[in-house]
C-alpha cells in the first residue's frame, strides 16, 4: 500500500538518473532520512572511461552554489572550478576585449568539468550511507497503477521488476520518466529542436599546464549566425565549443572533408586554430551535439511520480544556467519539503506551480542568450546599453538591476527576471537610441522611468 495514502511519509524513493541534479537531490533525501535507490543508465564514470565530446563545460553560478552551500558540499567542489569574470570577445582580427559580467567582487561566474562535478556528488550521495546507485541499468517500462517499473540491465539483457512507493525522474531531456507520464496523461511534451548543434573542441595546456589563453574569462568568437566558445579546465587546457546551424552555406553539413573545416577555421577563427593543430582531426572524431528545449504539461503523477530537472525543462545551454536550475529544483523542492512537514502530497503540486513557470521563463532567456552571444554582443548599441546599465545599476541599484546579474547573480524568480528585464530594455531603449555615448543619457529621464516602471 501507498504510504503516502496513509498520510506517513515513504520509507524509500527510487530516483531515475545519477546525472548532476540525481545526485544532488538524493544527498538531499538521504540527509531528511529517505532510502534512496538510484538507477543510472550508463556505467559508473568514477571507474569506467566515458564517451569524449559531448561534455560542454558548465557555468556553475549562485543558484547552484546555493544548495551545494547547504549541503556542506560546496568546499570540494572549489577544488575543482575556475572563476570567469566577464566574456572575452575574439574578433576575425585576434583583438579581444574583456566584458565584464558584473561591477560587483562576487559577480562571477564559474567554470567546472561536468564529469568531475558528477563523480563527486555520486560519491557524496554514496557517502550519507542511504544511497544505492545501480548502474548500467535501463528502464523498460513504467507501470503506475501497480507502482512498478521494469529493470533492463544494458550488457545482459536481464530484467528485472522493481516496486517504487515514490518515483522521481532525473533522467535527462530524453526522459523516459517524462514520457510514461505523458503517455498516462494522453499529452505529450514538445520537444523544440533549434535546428543549430554544437561539436566539442579542444585548446591543449601550455608547457608545464599553462593557460595559453585569459584563464578568468569565458571566450567567445560571435561570427553572427555561429560562434565558438572556450571554458578553462583546471589542468590549463580550454574546452572549446563550435556552435552553428545544421544547414546552409555556413552549418555543419558544409564541414565535410578536412579542406572544408581548415578554410572555414582560417577565415573565422585564425587565432584559436593556432593553438588547436589537431582541430580537424577532433572535429570529424567528435559526435555532434544536439540542442533544444523541452516544454512539459505534466510534472507528476498523483502522489506517485515526479520530474525534476532537465526531465522537466531541458534547455539550450547559452545561459549557462540547465544545471543552476536544476539544483534551484532540489533546493526548492527540499523546502517545500520542510514547509509540509514530508507530506509528499500537497508538495507535488506546490512545486509544479512553483517551477514550472521559472523553467519556461529561463528557456526562452537561454534561446535569446545564444542570439546575444553570437550577434549582438558585438553590436556598438549594445555594449552603450550594456554601460549604460551598469550606471543605472550604480545609482538607483534598489531598483534596476541588468537582467543577466538576476539570472546569474541573484535568486529572483527566473520569471521575474524575465519581466523585469523586457522592462530594463524599454528604458534603455529611450536612454540608447536617440545617443551614441554614454556621456548623452539623461539622468533625469533615466530616473523617472526607473521609478514609473520600477518602483
């Protein structure tokens, strides 16, 4: 029988996914006392080698560190992250130019291996004693009713039942959770392709692991409709991330043959293909990544089965913010936890209210990031608002603050954020448009639209 159904709390939760947010969440339920079995598709990465090139270095920043912070965890995972300040834009010439990402010490964000963040935060759920990863296991099928899902193991082919009281599902934007559940509730979940993909690079260290390029910095070569990213590892390498469409005159299906991909890197990326002699080699070695975004109707079922994380809102990555709010999700679903006292019952719903309009919000902020990051951050208009609102930050920071710093550096709702910022660039579309330099804006028009539309 359902525990829950009796009004107690389930003895035991069975967690789909021993990604980033599986493991986070199930430090969070082991330490309030739940047993907690997680099943993970692929092998353990802390003994087996993993498949290269899919990685993308994360941007670890306050919504993440939030809950690693209450967790004690967050002084390990220093150990393994690197602070960037700002974006350092690359130019077809080689000129660079550092942005800062705030004016605030604290406002950075920070570079940390995806894989070496996992194994940690496995080894930590492993460590409260009431975690069980079973790996190499996949699910076949998910039956609500009878509280039962069907165990594959990956190399045998054995299977296996198994019986949840609780089912969570942190099993990735290909979710198999999510879809039983949309196939329970006869709605399915859109899952938005962008119709762009990305290929994993790589800038060696320097001799004795230097940095070749800035090390405190996220780099960045926008070319208009593609762009190359760079990440800091911390054995002085960079990863380094083409991102472009997957058709067209310039998209991965013109990078053929080595001779397409030199002539394409020569003429956009000189400077970065110097320190990346094996450049071809990697790039029709390495798979090409897929990106999109998935919008959810149904985050649980009953008292029975939840999504959480990329399950639940997977999104393109150009807000570096897919992991920060998944850790938000087991931060926020960690209080409500507190706020009913284990009552799983009215938390189900409590936290679909609650997270659900924050995932929407912050995927259509990543989809308009990549815009920024490839395009119009070069844009002379843009980098004016952009230093005119760092000055309306300065003088009236009670009440404006640039839409990035509250995506980034603050715990505002994402959905705040959202609406917020389409406020911030009506003001400083007024201020900017009519000017070319920071010295025209008019402060005293500046204040009166900060107070009407802010105050």
């Amino acid at each position: 029988m359902n525990a829950e159904r009796n009004g107690m709390k389930p003895q035991h939760i069975t967690l789909i996914g021993a990604g980033l947010v599986g493991s986070l969440l199930a430090v969070y339920l082991a330490r309030r006392g739940y047993d907690v079995t997680i099943i993970e598709k692929r092998p353990d990465m802390r003994t087996a080698a993993i498949s290269a090139g899919r990685s993308i270095n994360l941007a670890l920043a306050n919504r993440g560190i939030r809950p690693l912070e209450e967790l004690g965890l967050m002084q390990q995972v220093r150990d393994i992250i690197i602070p960037m300040k700002g974006r350092m834009l690359h130019d077809e010439q080689g000129q660079t130019q550092l942005v800062p990402y705030g004016q605030q010490p604290h406002e950075v964000i920070y570079s940390v291996s995806r894989g070496e963040l996992n194994k940690l935060l496995m080894t930590a759920a492993e460590a409260t004693g009431k975690v069980k990863i079973v790996f190499e296991t996949g699910i076949e099928q998910i039956d609500f009713n009878q509280q039962r899902i069907l165990l594959k193991h990956e190399q045998t082919g054995a299977q296996q039942p198994h019986h949840f009281e609780l089912l969570i599902g942190a099993d990735g934007g290909g979710s198999v959770v999510r879809k039983a559940i949309d196939a329970l509730h006869g709605k399915a979940s859109i899952e938005e392709k962008l119709f762009h993909s990305y290929k994993e690079l790589n800038i060696a260290a320097g001799a004795n692991g230097s940095f070749r390029i800035e090390k405190e910095a996220l780099h960045i070569w926008p070319r208009g409709d593609f762009m190359m990213i760079g990440l800091p590892n911390n054995d002085g390498s960079f990863t380094m991330t083409l991102f472009a469409p997957d058709q067209g005159a310039v998209s991965f299906a013109a990078l053929h043959d080595h001779a397409s991909f030199t002539r394409f890197f020569e003429q956009n990326f000189a400077d970065a293909l110097k320190l990346m002699p094996d450049a071809a080699e990697t790039y029709f070695r390495n798979p090409t990544g897929f990106l999109g975004t998935v919008h959810c109707p149904n985050w649980y079922v009953q008292n029975k089965a939840l999504l959480i994380g990329d399950a639940a809102h997977a999104i393109v990555p150009f807000h570096g913010q897919g992991m920060n709010c998944g850790f938000e999700d087991c931060f926020d679903l960690n209080r409500l936890l507190d706020e009913h006292h284990d009552n799983w019952q009215p938390v189900f719903a409590a936290y679909a209210a609650a997270r659900k309009p924050n995932g929407e919000a912050i995927a259509l902020m990543a989809q308009e990031n990549y815009v920024e990051m490839r395009a119009t951050v070069r844009d002379p208009k843009f980098q004016l608002k952009k230093t005119v609102g760092f000055e309306l930050e300065k003088r009236w920071p009670q009440l404006f603050s640039p839409r990035y710093s509250m995506v980034m550096f603050q715990h505002i709702p994402y959905a705040e954020a959202l609406r917020r910022g389409r406020i911030n660039d009506d003001i400083l579309a007024a201020l900017c448009d009519p000017i070319e330099q920071a010295e025209q804006v008019d402060y005293i028009l500046a204040e009166q639209l900060i107070r009407q539309k802010l105050g």
